[in-house]
C-alpha cells in the first residue's frame, strides 16, 4: 500500500516543502496501513499470532474429527499424517501438528471454548472462519466420504464461527462440489460436459444456472481472491497450510472453465 504515502508527500511538499512532504508521507504510512487493515490485510507480529491460532485450531479440531465415531483406527493416523505429508510441514511444524492433533483427541477435549477462542482472538479477519471450515472439510473427506458424525462436528463448529444452517448448507453444497473437481484439468472437459458435472460446476461456484455471465464471473474472481495465496498469509493463514488453498483455487478454476465453456 502506497497511496496514502504518495499523496501525503505531494500534498505535504506543496504545502511546506520537503519538511511538509516528509511529514505527509508519515500521515500517509498510517493511513495505508489502516486501509490495508480494512481491505483484510494485517501486519507484523499480528499476522503470526492469527497464524499460529489458526495452526493450532485447525490441527486440535482435527483430532476431535477423527475421534468423531468415539476412537482413532490406526487408517485415521495415517490419514492424518498422509495430509501432513502432503502439506510439506517442516519438521518442527509436523511434531507440532501432531501434539496437537493427539490434544485433539483426547476425552476431554472441548470444541466450543476451543472455537470461541479462534474467534476472539482472530474472529475480526472475516474470512478465517470459512477458511477454517474449508480445511477441517478437506481433513474430513481424506478416506472420501464424509460421515454423519463428521457432519455434524463440521455443523457445530460452523455454529460457533457465527455460520448460521442456511450458510453452512451452501457452503457445504460448494464444498462437496469443488471436491469433485479435484485433480481435474481443462483438457477433460474438450467435450461437452455431462449434465451431472455442469450442474457441480455451478454449485462448486456458488451459483445457479440461471445467473447471468456477469454474476457467475464475480462469484468467480471472488471465490479465487478469497484463496489468493498473499491474501491468506496477510488474514492469518500459515505458509505451510497455503498447498491446500492452491488445491481449492485450481478446483474453482476448472469448475469456472466448464462453465464458461459450456456457455459459449
């Protein structure tokens, strides 16, 4: 952010030469700083505090989902430690997570305080609760299926993130859809799409057949700034936990192709 710098310098110059334009241009440090803060951009130590929250939430609740049917099989562990694999977690960052997944699984461990804390402490960056619940649904659909009980941790947690029914259902609706377009390339959809797959697309967007080019073109820019990899690390989201958010915007991506496609 340099606006504010640039037009306080110019404005400060003008006004009382470069003593003015040094003065402008430390009004308009803060004036950017303030401006990136309410575009969902943080700053220094804050954005390790919010991304060390979100390490530490993600990773707890992912051990409270595995104990979902009431224990951790020896496939769970694996899963567990397959997706930490696949996250590249150095391994100070892998003997962390797994701490705090066996925290997680333990009896006593208590989802809503645990929630309640994520959202006092980081709860002002309005796009961490949906990216929490994005995680926690990819954690939850690592065997490919996801379970009553896992649904319903994923409902409860939506509740204390301040997602209401009607929210959660859509974007679980999305979710489940972007899932299916895991992996997916362009090339597979050279063809015209099954109806099946185009009524997906739409979902995974957010969206209806009915919208207009115009509205379905937001929902996409929008869905693909929401995963921006520089966004994410300036809303809390920790570097290690960003391969998944890539996975999610290339999901999006070939669900907008095949709609677009299909519509020309």
């Amino acid at each position: 952010m340099v606006f504010g710098k640039l037009i306080g310098g110019v404005i400060g110059f003008f006004s009382a030469g470069i003593f003015g334009a040094v003065i402008g241009v430390a009004a308009g440090h803060f004036f950017d700083k303030g401006f990136g803060q309410a575009l969902g951009f943080d700053f220094g130590a804050d954005r390790e505090r919010l991304q060390r929250l979100f390490f530490e939430t993600a990773f707890m609740v992912m051990g409270y989902l595995a104990k979902a049917d009431g224990r951790v099989s020896e496939e769970e562990i694996s899963q567990a430690e397959a997706l930490m694999g696949r996250l590249g977690l150095t391994p100070e960052h892998r003997q962390e997570a797994i701490e705090l997944f066996k925290q997680g699984s333990k009896t006593d461990f208590q989802l809503e305080p645990t929630i309640s804390n994520f959202i006092s402490e980081g709860g002002r960056q309005h796009n961490l609760p949906t990216l929490l619940l994005e995680f926690l649904f990819s954690i939850a659909l690592a065997d490919g299926v996801l379970h009553p009980a896992e649904q319903d941790i994923l409902a409860r947690t939506a509740s204390y993130l301040g997602v209401n029914a009607r929210q959660f259902e859509k974007l679980l609706s999305m979710l489940m859809a972007q899932q299916s377009f895991a992996g997916g390339q362009q090339s597979h959809f050279q063809q015209a799409p099954r109806l099946d797959e185009l009524e997906n697309a739409y979902k995974a967007l957010g969206v209806a057949s009915s919208d207009s080019d115009r509205e379905i073109k937001k929902a996409y820019r929008r869905l693909m700034s929401q995963h921006h990899p520089d966004k994410l690390i300036a809303q809390g989201v920790p570097a290690d936990m960003l391969k998944l958010a890539t996975e999610k915007a290339q999901e999006i991506q070939v669900a907008y192709d095949l709609v677009k496609n299909a519509r020309k």
